[in-house]
C-alpha cells in the first residue's frame, strides 16, 4: 500500500511532467512556424495535448488520493 507522500509525489510528478510537455511542445510548434514546418508545428500541438491531459491526470489522481 502507497503511503500518502507516495500518492501525492506521483500526482504532483504527473502535472510537472504534464507542464514540461505543454512548454516543450510550443516550443516544438514555434520553432515550425519559424522554420516553416508544418510536421513540426502539429508535432508541438500534439504534444501540449498531452501535456494539458497529464497534467489533468495529475489532478485527478489528487483528487481520489492515488
């Protein structure tokens, strides 16, 4: 059984994780608009996606304390 310590590092590490994807992903989007890269561009988008989702996972798992 998970200790609470436990259960709120995972879903504090999940909306870190989430906030570094969001941030890594406008970068990626940006830098396509800059270089003109349409693969790069929706490869950013994609990825802020997934960083709100995890970041909302991490929410979530706080709310039901796992």
């Amino acid at each position: 059984m998970k200790t609470y310590v436990e259960d709120s590092k995972s879903s504090t590490a999940d909306k870190i994780q989430g906030n570094a994807k969001v941030v890594s992903g406008k970068l990626k989007e940006e830098t396509g608009k800059v270089f003109r890269s349409p693969k790069l561009e929706v490869d950013g988008s994609v990825e802020q996606a997934e960083g709100h989702i995890q970041k909302k996972v991490g929410d979530i798992k706080k709310v039901f304390g796992q």
